[in-house]
C-alpha cells in the first residue's frame, strides 16, 4: 500500500485527531495574540466572563491551551508566554455557566476570532491629554437611533481603525446614557433613519452636525495632527446636537440667539455627562477636586487637546490653557445678549452661540455642584452622590426640552420648566435649580409681573396637537403651545441693510407658555411680542447671512449645519 492509499484509507479517530491538533495549533496563536496585548489577571478575566456569553467562552475554553506542557504546539514555546493554567480556565468556564459540551467545530473558528476582537479592546474615555483614562470596552448596542462609523472594524489594523472603533463606542455608550434619563427614549432622528459619522472629513479646524452626519476634522501643527474624533468630549457634544435636534427639530431654522446658543450648552452639559458616566472618571474626578467639583476638573475640562490646538493656532492667550471650555472656572452669567457685542475675546461674553452657551452650561454645572454638596451632607458616600448628582441634573433637563416654549427668551423658558420639572423629584431640588437660574440671572422669581387675566379652562379648549402640558406634583399644571411664526425679511426695521431678497423667509420663536398653581391661578405666562421678534430675529438673520453653516433656500432661510 502507498502513501496515499495509507492516507485515503487512515482511521476516522486519527482524522479528528489530526483536525484537532491543527484547530489547537490556531487557537495557541489567538490565545498568545490576545495574551501578548490583554495579559491574564482577575479584571481581565471578569471582563472576558461579562463579555462573551456562555458558548463562546465554553468555545475559547476547549481550545484553551490547558493540555500538558508537553502537547503544546511551537507557538507557545516561542511565544516566551506562560500558559494560563487548567484551574484559570475552568474557574471562567465554570462562573460563565458553561455546559459540559465541546464545541469542536472548524466553522465557529471565524466566529470565535471575530468576537475576541469585538469583545475586548481598550477604549480611550477622554482624549490623549489624559492616556491613563483607557478601560477595557464592549462594542455597544444601541436601540432606536442607528448610527454607522466609516472606518470601523470591530478588529482594527490601524491608526484610523483604531479612531473609529473608539468614536463608536463613545457614541453608543453616550446614546444608552442619554437614552436611560428620558422620561420617552427619543425614536429616530430628526431626519435620518441612520446617522453616519465621519471621523476624519478633512483638514479643518472643526467638527459639525449635519442632520444626516457627524463629521470630524483634523488639523496639523508642528509636524503633528490633531484628529478632533480622537476627542470623546467633541464626539458626544456634536452628538448632543444630533440628540437635542431629534427631541425639538423646530430649533433648527429658527431664528433665535438664544436657542442656537442652548444648542451650545445642551451639548457641552451632554459632553459633561457623558465623561461622569465612567467609573474612572468619577474616581478621578474626586481625587483630583479633593470632593471640590467647584475647581476645574477631567470632566469641567472639555475638549482638552483641542482647545490646546486652538489657542495654539489663533495665538490668542484669552483661550483657556488646557481645554476648549470650562463651566467650573467660565462662570459667566446672563446679560441680554442684545446688549453684547457679536464678537468678543474669549475670555469675555459675546452675542454668539459658543460664547454665549456658556452661560447655561455654566449654571447647569454649578446646580450639579450643589446637588452633590447637599448629597455628601446627608451622608453620601462621595461616589454615590456624584452619581446621583449627575442622574438628576441630567434628567431634569432633558425632560423639561420637550415640553419648553419656543420663545425668544429661551433661558429663562426652559430654567421655568426645569424648576417645575425638579419639584417632582424634591423640593430641594427644585430650590437648587431655582436659586441658581435666579443668581446667574436667567430667572427672576421675586420680580412683579402683570399677568393677562386667561383663565387655565381658555387656555385648555385652545390646545393643539403637538402642544404640552405637564401636571406637577403640587397640583400645578404648565402648558406650552406651539405656534410655528414665520416673516419675511421687509417686515423687518432692517430691510434695507440685509444682503437678501426682501420677500425672503424666516422663522420666529412664537411659542406661549402658561403656568397656573393647584387652585387654577395664573402665576406665570409668556406670550410673543410681534414687533418684539422681529426685531430680535432681524438681527439673527443679519448674522446668518453672513455665515456658512446658513443658506437661501427655496425663498427660505435654513440651516445647513451646526458646530
């Protein structure tokens, strides 16, 4: 009998034996692969059992090189690695609740690989200012709002990869995050049924929201490119537009200073909470503050390595040294933004979005500042109360949103609803948030007002579809009404300085909010003033037109992009 014959005619059992040896022999070299990158401690082990469910672990497991040291195959023994032990593995199996099955299939092969690279990775929190804040991460789920990152691969094999996969997860984590405090988990987004993200869109020194996209820019200095996607602060703030454009689509073309400059807060405030949801970042957080969050600190600081570029690039030393923005030390408070100029240093207040957002993020800052403050003085564990802090803050602006009055003053809107809001959860909560809006100016609760004489049953018989009210546990009930406004640019006392066809259109924030006590009292209101928002809208269709993320469209006025 010949060679072949012997081998056409060799026992089934060798066979397996055969295809077994060469299945071990792949798995030593993923296993010494993962071992070289991940070594084997009781974290990584935890982090493997919450990882991989049951099969797959009972998978990694019969191909795990737990046979004697003797059977090992050539890769371990050049490997220079110390084989994890029998008892390691079986402990994983065992508290993974694996059955007493082999899976010995060549067709899991691709599947088990493709899953310890999608399983394990290390995942960057903040930027590369702060290279210690890397944790082990999963590849997140997400629910209703899909998102595809260009570049990703749950394996990366490069630098751009390796930037994907982790704008990935910070997108994922920080949707399930937003997500979990909504009172109604937003559905879709605004106008798209799949947000795509760019991380690196070009050579710019920016980083915008488009409705349909998040796109992300690099910039080089000194021989070294700043990619912004490599920022989670800049991801999840221009993310935050993409959340706070689904959950009110109408503050998109309005013309209106300060709900484009909520815009700005909003996103920062999401940047903030986002950071404050990692375990790492609250430990350093405390440590770092001594419990103090009223000093700048990893989560005030947004943006770190960019706004280092910034200040860099414009040589402009009014930027802060080491981040973009800073609610714990840029404490500014609200002046009518009427009275500011357009253009500012930027270590003072201007009539613009950015500069002027920071008036908001800024309070909602210091209201988690106290809410942590009277936390530790119930006996908190530090921790705890930060948490908690953040759950609250955070929930109680993002469920006053909704229900917000489209005005023209939309701080002290939206502070009203958010005080309102807060009295569900406690009255001491809802005194933080109503002391702090009234010491940055936003609200004024001891100022006489002469409210109209509406009755909360008139109010009630002229509700529409898509208007809000909320009932409040004291008995009080807000109402807001929306009422689309729209001009056109000679109705306005600027028509002739405006670059624009005179019949061009515009929106107005025209909404009426209406707040009565248990007894049915009016005790607040805001109703448009016509004449009011014309002029106030006249000068924000002033600035649009000179502006790139604006356009003439269709005879309207809209809004192509936010940064």
């Amino acid at each position: 009998m010949g060679v072949n014959d012997q081998s056409r005619h060799a026992s089934p059992v060798l066979k397996v034996k055969k295809e077994r040896r060469g299945i071990n022999r792949l798995f030593d070299m993923l296993w010494i692969t993962l071992l070289k990158a991940f070594p084997i401690t009781t974290p990584t082990v935890n982090f493997i059992m919450s990882s991989l469910n049951a099969n797959l672990l009972y998978s990694l497991h019969s191909f795990s090189p737990m046979r004697p040291t003797n059977c090992l195959s050539a890769e371990w023994k050049e490997s220079n690695i110390i084989p994890p032990s029998y008892d390691l593995y079986m402990w994983v199996a065992i508290q993974g609740g694996i059955m007493l099955k082999k899976i010995v299939n060549v067709g899991h092969i691709d599947r088990i690989k493709a899953a310890i690279a999608s399983a394990i990775g290390n995942f960057v929190i903040n930027d590369p200012s702060t290279p210690d804040l890397m944790i082990s991460a999963t590849i997140p789920t997400v629910g209703a709002l899909k998102y595809a990152v260009q570049g990703f691969s749950a394996a990366p094999k490069n630098v751009a990869e390796k930037r994907a996969l982790n704008c990935h997860i910070a997108i994922g984590n920080c949707i399930n995050a937003v997500q979990s405090k909504m009172k109604t988990p937003i559905q879709r987004w605004a106008s798209t049924s799949m947000l795509n993200v760019i991380p690196s869109a070009g050579v710019d020194l920016n980083a915008y929201y488009d409705r349909r996209s998040l796109r992300f820019f690099y910039y080089s200095l000194g021989g070294k490119n700043t990619y912004f996607a490599d920022s989670v602060d800049i991801v999840t703030h221009e993310l935050g537009h993409a959340v706070l454009d689904s959950m009110r689509p109408d503050f998109w073309n309005v013309q209106s200073l300060e709900i484009w400059s909520f815009h700005e807060g909003f996103s920062d405030i999401v940047a903030m909470f986002n950071l404050l949801n990692y375990d790492a970042v609250l430990a350093r957080v405390l440590k770092d503050t001594n419990i103090n969050l009223r000093t700048s600190n990893v989560a005030s600081r947004l943006a770190e390595e960019v706004g280092a570029l910034i200040r860099a690039v414009t040589n402009d030393p009014t930027y802060l040294s080491n981040a973009l923005r800073d609610p714990a030390v840029e404490t500014f408070r609200y002046i009518d933004p009427s009275s500011l100029p357009t253009d500012a240093p930027n270590n003072q207040l201007a009539a613009e979005s950015h500069s002027f957002g920071r008036v908001f993020s800024a309070a909602w800052y210091n209201a988690l500042t106290r809410t942590f403050e009277l936390l530790l003085s119930k006996g908190k564990n530090p921790t705890v109360a930060l948490q908690s802090s953040r759950d609250i803050c955070f929930s109680v602006l993002v469920r006053a949103i909704p229900v917000s009055p489209r005005v023209n003053k939309y701080y002290n809107a939206v502070a009203k609803c958010m005080v309102a809001v807060a009295r569900d959860i406690g009255p001491e909560y809802s005194k933080i948030f109503s002391d702090v809006f009234a010491e940055w100016g936003i609200i004024s609760p001891t100022a006489v007002r002469s409210l109209s004489s509406k009755c909360r049953s008139e109010i009630t018989m002229g509700l529409k579809r898509g208007d809000n009210v909320i009932k409040t546990r004291d008995g009080g009930v807000i109402i807001s009404m929306r009422r689309p406004s729209v001009a056109r640019i000679y109705e306005t006392p600027m028509v002739g300085t405006l670059s624009c066809a005179p019949d061009l259109q515009f929106e107005m924030p025209g909404d009426s909010y209406y707040e009565f006590d248990a007894s049915g009292n009016l005790v607040d209101e805001i109703e448009p003033d016509h004449a009011e928002l014309l002029k106030s809208s006249a000068i924000c269709v002033g600035q649009a037109l000179s502006d790139d993320m604006w356009e003439q469209s269709g005879g309207k006025l809209v809004r192509k992009f936010i940064r």
